[in-house]
C-alpha cells in the first residue's frame, strides 16, 4: 500500500543511504532502497570487483576515532577499538539495519545504471527494470569513481597500470611507483613496502601529515562544538585572518606531533592549506620515507619504454613493473545525467580578468538540490568540507531532506535558488585561483551547517551564545558544557526536543558515557600499533599474511 507521503528511491546503502531510508519511511514515505552489493556499509562492505572503492582489510585504516563517527541514535559499541577495522564498520552498519527493521526495505545487487525524471533504470541479475517513483535520493557516495590520469606514451608500457580502487594487494617482489600523497596511499605503500621489491611515491606538490594520535588523544577529539563554531565565524567574518591562523598553526603542530624533523628530500613543504585542502592520513609512509626504504620522486609526467618512467626533474626508471595510481575519487555523475546540470563561472577573479579554468561545477542548491527538481531530487555526494564526517552527519542530512520534501522547512524560490548557485560557484571559483586543486564540491560550513541544523531541526542553536544558549546554561550547565566542550558525537544532534525531527531518550546517556570513557581513557601511555613511534617497518614484517 503506498504511503500518503509518496513513494521514494533512495540509490546506495551506505551511512548517508541507510539514515535516509530510516528518516524518510518513518515521516510516512514508502521508501525502497538500492544497494548493487551485496551488504550494507558502502565502501566498507568489501567487494572484490575491482570496478568498486572498497575497504580493504589490513589495508584500509579509519581516519577518525569511532567517537566521531556513528549514527545520532544508535551508539558505536565499547567492545570496538579506537579506529575501527573496515568488518567492525560493516558489522555495525549491519547491526544498524537489522534494529531498525531497513532490511525489508533494501534490494541488494541491484545497480542503479540512470535515473531519468524519477525513474530509475536498475540492473539485476543481468537484466533492466525501470521502476517509477515520486522523489530520488541519491546517496551513492562521493568516492565513486576513479580519478584516473592519463599519461604519454603509456600505451608503450609493458608493467600494470592501476587506481587503488582496483588494489587487491598484488605486487609481491616488484618495483611499484605510487602515484599520489594521500590518505590512500598511507593505506597502500604501508602493504607494499614489506612485500615490493621497490617502492617509490610520486607526488607533484607537498603535502601535509596528520596523525590519528596527538599527546596520547585521538586528534579528532581535539575539534569540538565550541571550538567548531569559534572557526566558523573567523571563516564567515575575518575570512584572511581565519585562514592565516589555519595554514600558520596547523602544520606547527604536525610538526611537533612527529617529534622530528620533516627531511626537505621528502618534498612534503610547502604545505598546501588545510583551508583548501580536506587533510590527508599518512603517517605510516614517513617511517618509511625516514628510514629510506621509500623514496620520493617528482611527479610522474610520462611513460618512455617497456618498463620505463621519466619524472618531472627528469630522473627516469628503467625497471618499473607497477604503477598505482593514488589519485582520488569523484562521485559517479552519469546516474544523475538527465536532471544535473552543469556551468562554469566565466572568470575566477573578475577584477583581474582571470579565467576559471577548472573542471565543470555541478548546478545545485546548497550542493544537495537541482533547482528544477528540488521537489523531487537530492543529490548526497557533493559537499566536501561542509560536514563534521559523513557518518555522524547522515542523520542530520536525511533529517533536513525529510523536512523539505514534507513542506516542513521551504525551500527559497528556483529564481533565489540560482542567484545563490551563481554566488557559490564564484567563491569557488576565487578558490580554484587560489590552488587549481581545491576541491570544487566544497560548500562554505557556517552556512551549510547552520542552514543544514536548521532544515533539520536539531535545536543545536540551544548550544550558542543567544537566548536559548544561556538558558540552556542555566537549567543544565552539566550537558551545555559536554555538548560544547566535549566529545562532538552524532549523539549530540538528537538531544534537543524541537518538534520537527526524533529525539532519542538515550542521547542524555550516551553523551555523558561516551564523554567518560574518553576521560578514563585518554591519554595514553603508549599509542597502538600501527600508529606509535617505533619502527614501522619492523612491526609490518612480522605480521603480514604470508599469502599476501
């Protein structure tokens, strides 16, 4: 029987998918999701096409501790280590949807190949259906597809040429040249280096190293609500002086969190800025790098044999047999072809004249909207650096989409719309002058997330310096100084009675329990492997797999 709310397709099974099949079926839509796994869990459910980003285990690491991460109303369980392995995320996921009840709602292995107006053409079991629906939510992930650079003369190239989306642990007793400086590939060269030959990492600029430990603390516990919000309004108001203080005195502290000195042979200066760029996980390379049993090249600019590469400074490889390519990811946009549109700003400074040359930006509201089909379409894959992270996010995000398309929180005029988009792809565009590699997705965050809590209905506005900031205060000081101060939890976001969203009766508890076992567990004395200080080379030798 279909619900009075309408129907609604939502594409991808990952945390942002499953959140908005949970929020949007309990607002009173009939909703069926489409996941072309076999699990839930995105990313983190392993798959073995190489044609899919997936977490490898052993390989891939999480970037931020598990305190920062989960749903609003579903807690990361204790008996789950501080990062959390890529299984221990699908497992949760999995646990997620099986107390909610999603399972019923979900249709595993099916590819969702187009959706046009709102019907989309899915595959399965080899053949193609086009469903029809009222409104399409589209959560498939901003990691999707590969990024995948090009080079002359690779055709002559006799070794592999490969993305890390398509890494399956290969390479025993080979010489590889990593492509890239990225969190990915902290996760690649550390499971190269004990089994390759010879590694080498490519990289065209400098990059800035962060670590998941600081002082015996997950780093990530250092950003808190305050402290987040304290950034926004220097960004919003004294932009220059904001992103003076970021790129000062973030890589003063990386410098000092590694204890020693960064070698100039590793080209990791200049840094690029944090303002600029999302911040990259590497830190099991530079034992590598220090030790010199990793060495840095130039960037890779073209393939001149069999088993030849030529570098940017002209130093040229003679014996490569592998080159993976660590270049990142984009969304998969050929899903959303018929509704998205696309522009590109004429300048990027328009006083100087100076032409934007970067890639097409995409046409949406708020990153999330088409104008045209704001009614009927979201798209969730397009906003960097306007999130906390994408888990703890997710509710938040199907919160606010359930709202709108319930007529609960308006959206302004198509007209209002576009003026905005116009105002966003400029400021973008000055950001691509600023360093042609800037993501474009990215969004301003205090006005995504203040436009994005409001949409939602969090209530967050309680934890401010307003009225209802010091009232709160004043009736609660316990749990206005946990939520400000604190650990910044998903748990957080449904806290507030407000009306427009659920509020979970255990978020109170579940504030204050994850608060203490970060009290009574932090700082540690000695950091765990593989993120402490001693060699890591030695460590790796011993505990790979003897398959591998």
């Amino acid at each position: 029987m279909e619900s009075v709310k309408g129907t609604v397709a939502v594409v991808g099974a990952g945390p942002s998918g499953l959140c908005m099949l949970k929020a949007l079926r309990a607002d009173g839509f009939c909703v069926t999701l489409y996941e072309r796994r076999k699990n839930v869990g995105g990313l983190w459910a392993y798959s073995d096409n190489p044609a899919y980003t997936t977490a490898l285990p052993g390989v891939t690491r999480a970037n931020l501790s598990k305190f920062t991460c989960g749903f609003a109303d579903f807690p990361i369980p204790d008996k789950y280590p501080t990062y959390m392995e890529p299984h221990e995320f699908q497992e949760f996921m999995e646990d997620y949807a099986r107390h909610f009840g999603l399972l019923k709602d979900i249709c595993f292995e099916a590819n969702v190949q187009l959706v046009r107006g709102q019907r989309p053409a899915v595959e399965k079991n080899g053949h193609v259906e086009t469903a029809e629906f009222d409104k399409v939510a589209l959560c498939h992930g901003y990691q999707t597809k590969a990024n995948i650079p090009t080079f002359e003369g690779q055709d002559k190239f006799e070794g592999t040429i490969l993305h890390s989306q398509a890494y399956r642990r290969q390479f025993r007793d080979k010489t590889v040249v990593v492509v890239g400086l990225s969190s990915t590939a902290g996760d690649v060269i550390p499971d190269l280096m004990p089994v390759a030959s010879k590694v080498y990492v490519s990289h065209r600029r400098g990059a800035l190293p962060f670590r998941r430990y600081h002082n015996g603390t997950p780093t990530d516990l250092g950003i808190t609500w305050r402290r987040r919000q304290l950034d926004q309004f220097l960004t919003r108001y004294f932009p220059r002086l904001g992103k003076w203080l970021a790129d000062a005195a973030i890589p003063l502290l990386c410098r000092r969190a590694f204890g020693y000195a960064l070698d100039p042979a590793w080209r990791l200066e200049p840094f690029p800025s944090i303002t600029l760029n999302l911040p990259q996980f590497f830190e099991l390379v530079l034992p590598y790098l220090r030790d010199s049993s990793l060495t840095s090249l130039h960037g890779l600019t073209r393939f001149t044999g069999p088993k030849s590469v030529e570098f940017a400074d002209g130093t040229v490889l003679n014996d490569v047999d592998a080159v993976v390519l660590c270049t990142g990811y984009t969304a998969d946009w050929s899903i959303a072809a018929p509704f998205v549109e696309t522009s590109r700003p004429v300048f990027a400074i328009p006083n100087l004249k100076k032409e934007y040359g970067g890639p097409p930006l995409y046409w949406l509201y708020m990153n999330l909207f088409p104008p045209r089909y704001a009614d009927s379409c979201v798209v969730v894959c397009y906003h960097a650096f306007g999130k906390s992270n994408g888990f703890s996010f997710a509710d938040v995000m199907a919160w606010a989409v359930s709202n709108i398309w319930r007529g609960n929180e308006p959206l302004p005029p198509r007209e209002a719309m576009e003026k905005h988009i116009d105002a966003h792809q400029d400021w973008i565009a000055a950001r691509w002058a600023a360093d042609c590699s800037a993501d474009t997705s990215a969004v301003k965050q205090w006005e995504f997330q203040q436009w994005l809590h409001r949409a939602a209905g969090t209530g967050m506005e309680s934890l401010g310096w307003g009225y209802k900031g010091w009232m709160f205060w004043w009736k609660d000081r316990r749990m206005y100084n946990l939520m400000n101060d604190g650990v910044e939890t998903a748990h957080l976001f449904s806290f507030f009675e407000t009306g427009r969203r659920p509020t979970w009766d255990g978020a109170r508890e579940a504030i204050i329990h994850q608060n203490e076992v970060v009290r009574d567990m932090f700082p540690l004395k000695e950091i765990p492997w593989p993120f402490g200080d001693a060699s890591m080379s030695e460590k790796l030798e011993g505990c790979r797999s003897p398959s591998v």
